[in-house]
C-alpha cells in the first residue's frame, strides 16, 4: 500500500466522525469528533508501535584510517555517512597504494605500511613515517591527475592518482623493486557494494577501499576474552576497528541487530572474517604470520550453519551498515533497537 493510500484509509473515520458530528449539533459534534480523533489516533499507535531502545554498551574508542592499511587516528567524535566514517576532510579508507597494475596494496604484504601516520594540515593530506620526510598530497587533486580503475578484492573502483611525487615517496618508503602509487576516492566515482561478494549485506549497502564494510565494531570485552588465550597479548589496533565499545559482555557485538548511537542508526549484516594483517605489530610494523591468527583459528570459527559463509576462516568483530547518517562521540550510550 502506498502512503497515499495509507493516508486515505486514515483520514476515512476521521472524516465520519465529523460528518456525523456536524448532524449532532455544535457541542455535542465537537465532544465527538475529539472523542472519535482521540480513538483513531490510539488504534493507529497500537498497530505501529515505537521500537523499544535497550542501552546494551557505550562507545569507548572511534577510529578512522585515512589511507588503506596505514595507521589509524584517534578520534573522540566522528561522522557517520553512507560510505563510512570521516572527520572533516579525512575519510576513511578514501585513499589506496596500488601497484603498477593498480591492484590494491595492504599491509598483508607491505606491513610497515602500518607505521605511517596520517593527519591533515592547511587543505593538505600530511604522511609522515620513519627517517621520511612529510609527503603533503592536496586533498583537493587537479582535475589533471589521471583516474584509473583499481582493483580492491576482485572488485573494479575508481581512484585519481595522486601525482608522481607521492608515487615516489610510498615507493622510497617501502624499498621495494615495484613501483607504488596513491590514489584517491572522489564522491563524483562508483562506490562498491559489499553485497556483490558477501550476501548478507543489504542492497543499499556501500563502500569504498575496505575490506567488507563501512563499519567494522569490536568491544573492548572480546578482545580481553581473546587474549586470555594467547600467551603474548596483543592490542585492539591489530584488529584495526571503527568502532569499539564497552560494557558489555565478550562477543557482544555479534549478537545485536539495529543500533542506535548517537544520532546514527547501525545494522548489522555479518561476522567479520579474520587473516594475515592480525599479525601484523602495529607499533614496529613487523609481521609474525602465526598469532594471532593461529588461535582464532582454533577458537573463533562460524557456527556450523554458517559454513557456507565463512568456511573455516576465522570470524572476530562485526561488520554493521548504516541506516541512517549521524554523528557518533566516545561516551555515547549504545542503543539496541527491539521492534515490539
């Protein structure tokens, strides 16, 4: 039923309360139509009743990584938008490595990579990394600057490269024999649609160089659970979250559907699956290809039904889409929304 339909079927009692109120005289008319409207206001309330929020944790971290695999910043308050989170000019995941080909380059084989810090300065992108000096790119690239389709998980995006002295900068960084380039997600491009690769995604959901998803969510609690079990333990930036809450109890996070904070509203779509990149220090770039994905292995495979999802790749942390855009600030309460 359309909404003007809908807003028809409304409006017919209304209507005869009033005709009939109009053959009743002026007091006894007005007594009714208020009495009738009252009615029909309450019968409308009850077949639409307003979701009930249940406060199940509060944001204890906000992070947002600029550059694809680079370190993250800190944040204590960040906007929520269709593609993910931002902090005025910087976005998250809007800028790739690639290589010659253009296909993406991670940290997965370039782990120093982890080691760069990002930050903005004067309408610049500011790099900066050990025994480097400070790449500053525009963020605002000329129109000049080549658009080149990327490949980022199979999956062909848009990307303006950044222009010859970056390229060399990233390359002189990483000692590496291939040559490197940046390359930066404009809003006028092709986000793409995690749905095409993971189905439980929702058609409206959209991203851009990450992994899986927009919104990736871990608690505090899980990731203290988890290092009970490992004999080195290891930080929640080797997970690399957006989001990350407390109060609540260890795998939280998985359990929730729709999501209320702050003025965002989150659902979410599926477990976030786990590889080579947990590995990774993200205090000396070193990687140690064993734990802790040894462990999750061991300890954080899918549910059995899920197999067809997940096979036996590990799951650690949820992947949320956004319902609706907002603003998120460490400190806000988390709401599960519960349909009634």
């Amino acid at each position: 039923m359309d909404r003007l339909t809908e807003a028809r079927g409304l409006l017919a009692p209304r209507r005869a309360v009033v005709a009939l109120a109009a053959g009743l005289g002026v007091t006894a008319g007005l007594a009714l139509t208020a009495m009738g409207v009252r009615h029909l206001l309450h019968a409308f309330r009850a077949g639409h009743p307003e979701p009930k929020l249940v406060r199940v944790a509060e944001i204890s971290r906000l992070f947002i990584y600029p550059v694809k695999s680079c370190k993250g910043i800190a944040l204590t308050e960040v906007e929520v938008e269709e593609l993910g989170m931002k902090k005025g000019p910087l976005r998250d995941r809007h800028w790739l490595i690639v290589d010659e080909k253009w296909n993406m380059i991670t940290g997965r084989v370039e782990p120093t990579l982890v080691l760069v810090t990002i930050s903005n300065e004067n309408g610049y992108l500011c790099l900066n990394a050990p025994e480097m000096e400070e790449l500053r790119v525009p963020l605002k690239l000329p129109k000049s600057n080549l658009v080149k389709m990327c490949r980022v998980w199979g999956c062909d995006i848009e990307g303006r490269d950044c222009g010859d002295e970056a390229a060399h900068w990233i390359s002189t960084y990483l000692k590496n024999s291939k040559a490197f380039r940046l390359v930066c997600y404009e809003p006028s491009m092709k986000p793409r649609y995690p749905k095409e690769k993971a189905p439980l995604f929702r058609d409206k959901d959209k991203t851009v160089y990450n992994d899986t998803s927009s919104c990736m969510m871990m608690s505090e609690a899980t990731v203290e659970d988890f290092n009970t079990k490992l004999e080195k333990k290891v930080k929640m930036e080797n997970y690399r979250p957006v989001v990350v809450v407390k109060d609540c109890r260890p795998y939280a996070e998985d359990t929730w559907k729709g999501l209320q904070i702050g003025t965002a509203k989150l659902y979410r779509t599926m477990s976030c699956t786990r590889c080579i990149f947990t590995t990774v220090d993200p205090d000396t770039g070193i990687i140690d290809r064993k734990e802790p994905l040894g462990t999750l292995k061991r300890y954080r495979q899918c549910d059995p039904a899920e197999k067809h999802i997940y096979s036996t790749v590990p799951v650690f942390g949820s992947h949320y889409g956004i319902d609706k855009p907002g603003v998120i600030r460490v400190g806000d309460p988390v709401y599960m929304i519960v349909e009634q």
